[in-house]
C-alpha cells in the first residue's frame, strides 16, 4: 500500500492506512452487511445487558448504541430506536487522518438523494445508510470506485 508502513503497537503490529484520494476511492471494495441496524441511545455510559452492539459512542446525554434491530426489540423492555439502517464497510484501509473520502462519499450519496451516517473505525469506514435502500447505496458507491480507477483521460465512450 502507497505510503503506508507498519509499526508497532504493543504486540500488534499496526499498518498505517492509504491517504491518497484516489487510491482510497478506486479500492473502496464497498460490501453490504447482512442485518437491519437501527440507533438508540440509553442513559449512562453502560452497554446493556443482552446486547452487543456494532457501534458506541458516548455523548453527554447518554451512550449511543449502534445494534441489530433484533436485538434492539429483544431486551426485556425493548430499546426504543430509529432509523433502520443497512450497514456498509468500505474495505479500503484508510487512514484516519485521510482527507476527502468522506466527503467524496457522502456526495456521490447525496446526488442519489440517500442519507449516510458514517464511523470511523481504525481499520475501515462504515456507513450506516436507509436499509430500504442499501443495495442502491452499495451501487452508488461502486460506481463511485470504477470511476475513480480510470486512467486520467480514460472518460467514458
């Protein structure tokens, strides 16, 4: 990988990730994660029994959890949550400190009127898009690769 070289972090050995736009837009490799996933927030800053969410995040007025919608429902009282989301992790290794992949992403799904909630992780990024409209948003963004894999110069016949 252009620019990336491997360190160590504790025992594991960590690889920077790609910081070239290009690169980073041509390898995206996005893919679709089987399930529903929906948002809710619980106050405090514990995970609730019974549940393993994919995302967390803490905010002064609780922790947000990011979890299969199943599992959601299936606590005793149930979560209340919204936005039922399909999940899709862009493979490409970015780096954190990258500039522009998400913008470009977020553009490409803007244009074809989709709503996106993104999150970092270290390795990959992860978007959180309407499920009912996933696979659309997975060919948006395959779209948005194969283009950017072209040569310069190499526009579309």
């Amino acid at each position: 990988m252009p620019g990336a070289s491997p360190h160590t972090v504790g025992s594991v050995v960590v690889v920077n990730g790609e910081r070239d736009l290009r690169t980073l837009l041509g390898g995206m490799r996005p893919e679709l994660n089987p399930g529903r996933y929906v948002f809710t927030t619980v106050p405090g800053d514990a995970v609730p029994t019974g549940v393993a969410p994919v995302v967390t995040v803490a905010e002064s007025e609780g922790l947000t959890l990011v979890l299969p919608e199943a599992e959601a429902e299936a606590v005793s009282a149930g979560l209340d949550h919204a936005y039922a989301a399909a999940w899709i992790t862009l493979r490409v290794h970015s780096a954190l400190d990258a500039v522009g992949l998400t913008a470009a992403v977020a553009l490409a799904l803007t244009d074809a009127g989709l709503s996106c909630n993104v999150v970092a992780g270290f390795h990959h990024d992860h978007l959180f898009v309407p499920y009912d409209r996933g696979e659309e948003a997975l060919g948006v963004l395959e779209a948005l690769a194969a283009e950017s894999s072209r040569e310069p110069g190499r526009g579309s016949a």
